[in-house]
C-alpha cells in the first residue's frame, strides 16, 4: 500500500513538471513574437509595459530590464564594455579610481542611469544623431552652451554608409582616409600626384615602450635653468607621412606619432559657407592639392558651421591632424581653446578631467617649464607620496569611433588612448565669439597670468617664495620701500590680490594662492635620474705609476692577484697553453 502511493505521487510529479515545462515554452514564445511585433511596428498599443519608441531604438526593453538582473563588470570582458570597448583593446592607461564605477548599480531602467549619471558626472553626456530622440539631443545642446563636454555619436560630418535611406548616405573623409590613402596624397606637390611626397613633418618618437608622446619646448628648455630637462622623453623627426607609416608599422621596440597643423589662417564663419573652401587659401600648401581638395569636398562644411552658429562660437583658429599606433598614449594635458574632436579612422579612448581640479590634485607643470600644459602625474603609474591630493581626482571617458565629435571645453584635461592598430583624427580649435567662459577655467587663466608677472620682476625660481609670502601676508618683512626693487615687489603683491579679487571672488586671493602653489613650482629633478653623464673632453685621464717588477710584465695573473689584495677588482684569463718558463711550474727544466 505504502508502494503504490509512492508511485503515484512520482507520477503526479512528472506530470506537474511536464507542464511547467511546457508552460514555459509557451511563455518563451509568446515572448518572441510580442518583441518581434514591437521591433517591426509603429504602433505601439496602450499598458504600463510597452516601451518606448526611443528606447526601442536604443535597443532597451522595460520588460526585460525588469526581470533579467542587469551585467556586471565580473560578467564582461573589459571595463568599460558600455562605453563601445571591446576585449581586443589594451587595458586602461589611468587608474580605475578617476571613474565612479556605475555598471556594478543595478538600475530599474533607462531614465533613473541618465539621472544617475548627470549627479556624479563620471559620463560624457552624449547623444546619437540618428536616433529620433529629440529630448536628448536638446539637453546635450543646452550642456555644450554651458560649456561642458559633449559625444556626438555618427554625426555625418565625415560620410555616413549606414544611413536608414540611401538618400541619407554619402561619402565622407571616414571612408576614404587611412594611413595608405593619406600616404599617397599627403604632402604630394602640385604635379598631380604623380611624384612622391616631398614635403616633411615633424612626428614625435617615444624610444621605450612605453609609447607616451609629451612634446617639450625647446625654447623654455634652458640649461642652467630650474627646469632643465637634460634628455626629454619624446624625441622629434622629420620624415614624409609614407615614411611616418612605413616607421610605424614596422616599429616594435620604439612607437612614433604624427601631429601636424593643417590650416595657415584661421576660417571665419563666411568662409566655411562659401562653395570652395580651397579658394581662399586657409590650408597649408604643403599638405598638397589632393589632400586640400579631400577636406573640401568630404568634409561637411555647412553642417559643421551650422553648430557653431548655433553654439555661439566664432571663427576656426586651426585644424591639426592627428594619427598613430595601438597603445599610444597622449598623456594629460589641457589646451586654453575650444577644441573639437573629430574621429575618422580607428578607435581612441579619452579621459576627460575638470578644470576645477586642476590645482586640487592634477599638479601641472609651471609656464616656464619645457612640459608646460601638461600634468606632473604619471597616470600610467600615480606615486601617491609624491602627489597625495591626485587621490581626490575624478574624471569622465568615452570611446570614439569614425564619425564621432567630441567637444572638449577650453582647460578641461584630455589623456588620449589608442586603441587600434591605424587611428587617424582631426582637431578643431575655435574661438570663444559670444560665449560666456565658464568659471572652472578660469583659475587657469588667472594662474598663468600671475606666474607670469611674478617671474618678470622676480625670476621664474623665485616665484613660489614669493607667493607663499604674498599667501600669508607677510611681503612687509621681505619688502624694503626705501629702494626702487622694494617699489617694484610691493606693487607686484597688490596686482597679484586684485588680480585674484577680481577675477576669483572677493578675499579669496590666501586660500587659491595655497592650492596654486601646493607641490608645485619646484625643480623637477625626476626628469633627470636616468640621464646618463656623458665624458667631456675636458676630463683628464688619470694616469696610475707602473710597479710591476720583471716577473708580474712578464706573467699578469701575479700582477692581477696583487690588485686584488689591494682591494681592486681585476679579472684575467688565464692561458691554457703550457709555459715551462713559469715560476709555478712543477715540471723540470731543460
């Protein structure tokens, strides 16, 4: 009896779990079929659960949001996968901790992320231009008016092929320009190509592996100074764009990039209305005709001056071209323009850092130092005792593709990343027009200005002494007002007060002055250490008296087993070669 009821209730079991499983199935495909009726219509019917159209378009589900739990960073390849990364790509060049870490969040959907990514401000705000998300693209023009960096994602400025209708497509310097086209017509005289590339540049070349770029000044790079960089860590060479190629495909140990102004003037609004570009003389000539005529007629002139119509900019300042390998790495620096990105081979990674932070952690090098611009921090590998403020910093990133625009406000921290094996991109820089600047580059501005004057009436050494002075109010124990140089310092603390007072805020001259000056404005002796001394003439040999007797010039190893008793570390080879001369030897003479 007790038998037959076990058995009966496995049967129950087998058939209660037959039908979940069919119950299942059938949920699956009810499933299927209602995401295929949202993909392929319009018409979205009424109920709480049907998504948007934008987010259709974005490729996000509610109903799926809601049940399946959302990726983690243990889950993916790379680290910032939802940022267009992918596992080929060589790992971060900065430390994770400048990013707020919003994959591990799980979030219920689309609108509370955008929230939470506008509080910490560790995203670019970005938008696709192809999508129909007008909400979006207004609230990424109103963050560009308060000058704040923008992505904008396949803005067609460079071709677009993947257009929705061919009417929408066209072609663009994204599909025709990469390193062997630029080869062919980069530098080709007026001889219609048919000659090769005369004309030369000049390309940064990183000797070691580590493969940084950090152009230095020659004209700031004195010796004798406080700032002399004996041996600078990027070298120059001038060679042809199909040398620059050949060199950087061929190249293991040692990596070169190339970087180069392509305009002469600058182009005003009017100009790039104008239906030939070329005719007014803009670009340099040694770029050649064939690359001249590319930007004229593959870039999409009238659209880009539409944005800076509607952004309130004024006229182009200058258009550089950028190119380089995988792993190259344009460490952190900022430009005191308005700078417009625009990828059009190959991918690059861009750490993006505020203003704000620049005297709260970045430490950048003094204007009269080589590497003026650029941050004191190696991001590849942070020394905390050396700069303990860096731990505060925090940053925001972003992943460019060909047809990608990204705009990057005047004193923001760039640090650009190489991600594949060929990357090329032009560099916009503009001018301010109408546009109001905004607060966080202006400690910058009013920094450089003052160490600027400062080191005019008391030398670039002296600079940090004398802040800390004017810092903490005590310039009436250093200023004699008896003599001409005391007039000229006591004038100078004023101008340095007002200069604060007027620009920064009122009473605000003591605590910007501290932050200015904190780990800065010394010599920079680091730069120095693996410089190896090389042999002046003017070093005498030192000449050492001969004491060998007969027997130690006749047979050195005596000698050398006498230096070494002295304390000197000689070597010798013995010979192996029988000498029956030797006073050691055993055997009988003859």
């Amino acid at each position: 009896m007790t038998a037959t009821t076990t058995n009966n209730n496995g049967d129950d079991d087998d058939e209660k779990s037959e039908n979940d499983l069919e119950s299942l199935l059938r949920n699956q495909i009810r499933s299927k079929k209602l995401n295929e009726k949202r993909t392929t219509s319009n018409k979205f019917g009424n109920g709480i659960l049907q998504p948007r159209k934008a987010q259709i378009e974005r490729g996000i589900d509610t109903i799926a949001a809601a049940i399946v739990p959302p990726l983690r960073i243990n889950d993916v390849s790379h680290e910032d996968f939802e940022l267009g990364a992918v596992a080929t790509d060589p790992p971060l060049r900065f430390p994770k901790s400048l990013l707020s870490d919003l994959t591990n969040i799980p979030f219920a959907c689309d609108l509370e992320k955008e929230k939470e990514e506008t509080r910490t401000s560790c995203v670019i705000s970005r938008c696709d231009l192809n999508a129909r998300d007008i909400r979006r693209k207004n609230k990424v023009m109103d963050a560009m008016l308060r000058g704040e960096p923008v992505l904008l994602r396949n803005s067609g400025v460079v071709g677009k092929l993947d257009a929705k209708f061919n009417a929408d497509s066209k072609i663009g310097l994204a599909q025709v320009w990469n390193f062997d086209h630029l080869a062919k017509i980069l530098g080709v005289p007026d001889d219609g190509g048919n000659g090769a590339p005369t004309h030369t540049w000049k390309c940064f070349v990183c000797p070691s592996d580590k493969h940084r770029f950090i152009e230095h000044d020659e004209s700031k790079n004195i010796l004798g100074s406080d700032y002399y960089v004996r041996e600078p860590e990027t070298q120059s060479l001038d060679c042809t764009f199909h040398e620059f190629v050949q060199c950087a495909r061929a190249w293991k140990d040692k990596s070169i990039y190339f970087e180069s102004v392509l305009t002469k003037d600058s182009i005003s609004r009017k100009t790039m209305s104008s239906s030939n570009v070329m005719e007014k003389g803009i670009f340099d000539s040694k770029i050649g005709p064939l690359a001249i005529g590319d930007l004229e007629s593959l870039f999409d002139w009238k659209w880009f001056q539409s944005l800076l119509s509607f952004q309130r900019f004024g006229s182009i300042l200058s258009m550089k071209l950028s190119a380089g390998c995988r792993d190259s790495l344009r460490p952190s620096r900022y430009s005191l323009e308005d700078s417009f990105i625009v990828q059009i081979h190959g991918r690059r990674r861009i750490l993006l850092i505020n203003p704000d932070q620049t005297y709260k952690g970045m430490y950048p090098y003094p204007i009269a130092h080589p590497y003026d611009k650029f941050s004191m921090v190696d991001l590849d590998d942070v020394n905390d005792g050396q700069f303990p403020n860096f731990s505060g910093v925090r940053g925001m990133t972003c992943i460019l593709e060909p047809g990608d625009i990204l705009y990057i406000p005047s004193g923001w921290w760039r640090h650009e990343h190489g991600l594949c094996a060929e990357h090329v991109a032009l560099e916009i820089s503009v001018a301010a027009g109408q546009r109001v600047r905004s607060d966080e580059s202006l400690e910058i501005l009013v920094s450089r200005d003052l160490e600027r004057r400062v080191g005019e009436v008391v030398g670039a050494g002296n600079i940090k002494h004398w802040l800390q002075i004017i810092g903490s109010a005590e310039e009436t124990d250093w200023i004699d007002l008896g003599t001409v140089r005391g007039y000229q310092r006591i004038s100078m603390t004023q101008m340095v007060r007002d200069e604060i007072d007027l620009n920064l805020g009122s009473g605000k001259w003591s605590e910007f002055l501290k932050r200015m000056i904190d780990g800065r404005l010394d010599p920079t002796p680091w730069l120095n250490i693996k410089f190896r001394e090389p042999l002046y003439i003017s070093d005498a040999t030192e000449r050492v008296e001969d004491t060998r007797n007969e027997i130690e010039k006749k047979f050195p190893e005596f000698y050398v087993q006498k230096l070494r008793l002295d304390g000197y570390n000689a070597e010798h080879t013995p010979m192996t070669v029988f000498n029956p001369e030797h006073p050691e030897t055993i055997a009988p003479r003859k």
